[in-house]
C-alpha cells in the first residue's frame, strides 16, 4: 500500500450503453462471461455478449416492449444481465426488483412504478400468476429461464399476453430493425428506477439517467482499477453489483463469473478463482468467521494468530510474507484474490486489519442508491480501512456545518446525483437543496483528503446533556467482542422523553454462547457486560453504556442485510 495518492487510472468513456457494448466487443476477443449451467461451465465471448444483447433488444423494440417501465425479477443469472444491458440499450427504462421482498411490498414496487411489461424467471412463475388481475397495468409478461444458452432456441408467439423470452430472442435476432440500429440517446433519458430499501420507511424510486451512471462509472474506474477475473456475488437488483460490477466489469473488459447463489460461493471460488470480488461486510464477517472456525477445528488458530502477529512485525521493515505464510488460508478464496471490494454498510476495522493482514486487502468504498451509487472509493494502492476513500474525481464533496470535531452531514454536488425520486417531488426537494444532495450519513474529511463515516443522521442521538452520540461507532466496538452476533446501541429515555444514556441490545451467537459455557441468563449479561466495559473503556463517559439488553433472537432486516432499527422496542431508562 503506498502513504500517498498516485495519478488516475483512465478508463475507457461511453456516451451510452450500445456504444459500452461495442466498444468491450471490438477490443478484444475475450470472455466476458462465465457461469454454471447444469454440469457445464459455459463462456460468453464479448463479441456473442453483444450479438445476445442487440437480438434482445431489436426483439423488444419490434413489439414496442419498451416505451415504459420495464420490470426484471428473478435471481443473479446470465439471462438476466442479458435482459438488463438490452433494456438500457432501448427506448425503455428498466425496473431491478428485489427478488426477497414480501408478497405485498414486491406488488407496491411493481404497482407504484407503473411498469407495462415484467421479465420474470420461471421461479416466479406462481407469483406472477396469482398477481396477474391485480398487476393490472402490466400489458405483456415476458417469462425467461435463468442460464438456458439461446442456441436451440426458436421463434414463437410474441402476440399474446404472455410470452417467452426466446420469442423475443429469435424474432430480434432474424431482423434487422433499423430503428434499434439507428437510436440515440440524450444524456437525460431515464434508463433506472431503482428502488431503495430503506430501514425506517416506504421505498422510494431513485430514477438515474444514462449520464448519472456513466459519470459514476467514469469516476470510480479513475480511482479503483478492475483487472482479471471477478467472481460476481451481490444481488444484481442493487445498483452496487448492476452498475459498480457489472457495468462496470463490461467496461474494463474483465471476465464476470456469476454466482448463482450464496451457498455456491465456496465452490465458485474454487473454481473460477477470482482476482477480486464485491461485497458487503457481512460476507466479510462471514468469511472471517470461517477461517478462525476452520483454523480451530484443525488447532491450527493459535499458530495463526502467532503468524499474523510475526507477518505484520516482518512488514514494518519491508518485508513481506503473507503469501507465504498464508497460502492455505488465501486457497479458500481461489488463490489469485488481489482484493475484496466493500460497500454497503460500515467496515469494522478489525476486519479489514484481519485481511490485510493475511495479504487479501480490503478496498472500501461508500455510496447511496441516490448517487448511482458510488461517492467514494479507496484506491488500490492508496487506501485505509478506517475510511470510505477518497471522492470521485467528478464529484464535489463537503461537509455541511461541521462541528468542533469536523464532523457534519455529508453533501454532494456531481451528475452522478439522481434526476429524483419518481413520482415524488416532495421528498425530491427534502434532499437535493441548492443543487447540493444531502446524503443523510455523517462525516469528516482527514488531512489526506479521505472522508470517514461517523453515522446516519437519523440515528444520531443528541443526550440531555447536549452531546452527540453516533450509535454506529458504539456498536463497532461492541461487534468485536466474540459472542455478539448483532448490535443496536440505542438511547435510554426518562419520563419526559429526554435522552438521558445509552442501552446496547444484543443478540449473542449461539454457538460461541455454547463454547463460553453461558448457560443462564445471568451468565450471558455478566459476560457481556464486563466484556462491553472493556472495549469502550477509551471512550468518554456519555458513551459508555448503562444498559444491556439480550435477545433471543435476531434483529429483523431488510433484504440488504440492514437492520430494521424502526422496528424495535426501545428499553426505557
């Protein structure tokens, strides 16, 4: 890792989705695709990438499928960056949906966003049948098999109201459709309506324009270079994996191995071994978890962490051996992994020391749905785990009224801000002010210009003594303590609703609680409690905790992983 910034990488610039397309084809003859179907691994060349996605989309334009909103609903699959890329390469705008939403609040994104035609995978077969009188705006459903290759495919009936993908496929491709061939488009069209998950209320839809995702890509490619293999995991409904992995991988030409599920990952590591991969820290925490648990089964753990202690002492002076000593442990992950990309949610810096340390850096970055999504990124070579990086080049970044600490709401400035939130001026105006997108999380800015994230403005809590707390930085430190799964760290309040300390609601880990010999309840909080004391023991006295509460079971989330802090009981003082 290198103590100071190096000059931008310079990525290969679009003005539109085709040309991405066409440009990634007529550079190089390589795979642009890898993933598993039946007993196969099949490639897909970028050149055939790009024949696949013009069929779909001249097949989608022949039945005008695209002069609306166009739904995508089903899991992680080559089909489905195939019906994505076609989609942003039409007149239409393509709607990701979250395949693990409830019945009811799959329905409200499909009903508020006004969507006339819906892709679906067979998976939702059932779904999409039971709906059909109530998604009654829906005009076509267009029904795909995941990773089915299109070679056997043949034409069909595209006049009814449902219909395959191949008819589409095949009618597209047996054409020539000088309307596909011949459209432009304005750096405003529309071409995403993202819906966010948000952890406190109603899904809002982020509309983003072909320049908004293309800056952002722009601008994260000049600050992180992507090279290789990529073994491609996030749900691609999330503008994380869909623009920061895929469109993002299309345009520095990688190979994208798709993942089909969460229980395949150790296996496609294996096999496609990747040289890096996008994540959100709960994959982090999960692979760190394996290690230790692997490393104790074979009693190996006590010489793992006397190596990590020798390695880290080896490279102050220059040397390093991580990729000696830790070869076994870097197997699990292929054996190529150069890094781990994190977004999402906050890092605990324990984990990212933890990898780095075994020679896996982590490179973090931060972003909002609102941005396309990315704001910042550390850089390959240039990065620090206790931060979110530095801001895209074409991106504006300031703190508004930031405190004696440094530390205020995050702002930001750019065309990678959102065009609005569709079909609601209202909240628009709550967050774009001045042409300024307030982005609702906390921070500061260091010497070197990299920006930490100290909390969401939401859950800040302001105590009756005039302090402010940041629940998150808390619950890091708490999250470190073996036995705690998952942490809420929330404020105590008296009678008159003042704010007078802080409770830490935990849920421990069963099997660590096993290993502890926690039987009682009593055992459980006596543990936690002498635990939590020493791990916040460096911090001031409004920040320590006066309350513990345990649960029972864990805390209700979102899709994303997030927790639903909206949801919960608070305790009071």
């Amino acid at each position: 890792m290198k103590k100071t910034n190096y000059p931008l990488y310079t990525p290969m610039k679009f003005d539109n989705f085709k040309e991405l397309i066409t440009l990634a084809a007529e550079k190089e003859e390589k795979v642009a695709f890898k993933y598993r179907y039946e007993k196969e691994i099949l490639e897909v060349s970028y050149k055939d990438f790009k024949t696949e996605v013009d069929s779909l989309a001249k097949g989608i334009m022949s039945e005008n499928l695209d002069l609306g909103n166009v739904a995508i609903l089903g899991e992680n699959s080559y089909r489905w960056i195939n019906i994505f890329l076609s989609l942003l390469c039409t007149r239409g705008t393509a709607v990701p949906v979250d395949k693990d939403l409830p019945e009811d609040q799959m329905l409200y994104v499909l009903d508020t966003s006004d969507c006339d035609v819906i892709f679906y995978s067979e998976t939702f077969d059932e779904f999409v049948k039971k709906h059909e009188s109530v998604l009654s705006k829906v005009k076509k459903f267009v029904k795909f098999k995941s990773d089915e290759p299109s070679k056997k495919w043949v034409e069909g009936d595209t006049k009814e109201k449902f219909i395959t993908l191949e008819s589409l496929f095949v009618k597209g491709k047996n054409q020539k459709n000088e309307e596909y061939k011949n459209l432009t488009f304005d750096k405003d069209d529309i071409k995403l309506i993202v819906f966010t998950s948000g952890t406190t209320g109603t899904a809002k839809g982020v509309m983003l324009t072909v320049e908004n995702i293309s800056t952002c890509i722009n601008g994260g490619l000049s600050l992180a270079n992507l090279e290789g293999t990529c073994l491609s995991v996030l749900p691609y409904h999330h503008t994380y994996a869909s623009v920061c992995d895929i469109l993002g991988g299309i345009d520095s030409h990688v190979t994208i191995c798709i993942n089909e599920n969460i229980r395949s990952v150790p296996l496609n590591l294996k096999t496609f071994k990747p040289d890096y991969m996008f994540l959100v820290p709960r994959y982090l925490e999960v692979f760190h978890e394996r290690i230790l648990k692997e490393a104790e089964r074979t009693g190996k753990l006590p010489l793992l962490q006397k190596m990590i202690k020798v390695s880290n002492s080896l490279l102050k002076v220059g040397i390093d051996m991580r990729g000696v000593f830790f070869k076994s442990v870097r197997e699990a992950f292929g054996g190529n992994v150069k890094a781990l990309l994190s977004g999402g949610a906050l890092l605990r810096p324990d984990l990212g020391d933890f990898f780095e340390s075994i020679g896996i850096p982590v490179v973090i970055g931060y972003g909002i749905t609102e941005c396309s999504p990315l704001v910042c990124a550390n850089r390959n070579e240039f990065y620090d785990v206790r931060t979110i990086g530095l801001p895209l080049p074409n991106v504006e970044l300031e703190i508004d009224s930031p405190n004696e600490e440094g530390i205020g709401e995050i702002k930001v400035k750019s065309s990678i801000v959102m065009k609005g939130y569709y079909k609601n001026e209202e909240a628009t105006r709550e967050v774009i002010k001045d042409g300024w997108f307030y982005t609702g999380d906390y921070g500061k800015i260091n010497e070197l210009g990299q920006v930490s994230i100290t909390g969401r403005k939401k859950n800040i809590i302001v105590l009756s003594n005039g302090k402010n707390v940041y629940p998150e930085e808390i619950e890091t430190y708490i999250a470190t303590i073996p036995a705690v799964e998952e942490v809420v760290v929330y404020s105590l309040e008296n009678d008159k609703g003042d704010e007078t300390a802080l409770c830490a609601e935990i849920y421990m880990n069963p099997e660590n609680v096993e290993k502890l010999g926690l039987k009682k309840a009593a055992d459980k909080i006596k543990y936690i409690t002498e635990e939590v004391r020493q791990v916040l023991y460096a911090l001031p006295s409004y920040k320590q905790i006066r309350k513990i509460v345990i649960r029972d079971r864990e805390f209700e989330k979102t899709t994303t992983k997030k927790i639903k802090r909206n949801l919960i009981n608070k305790q009071k003082a």
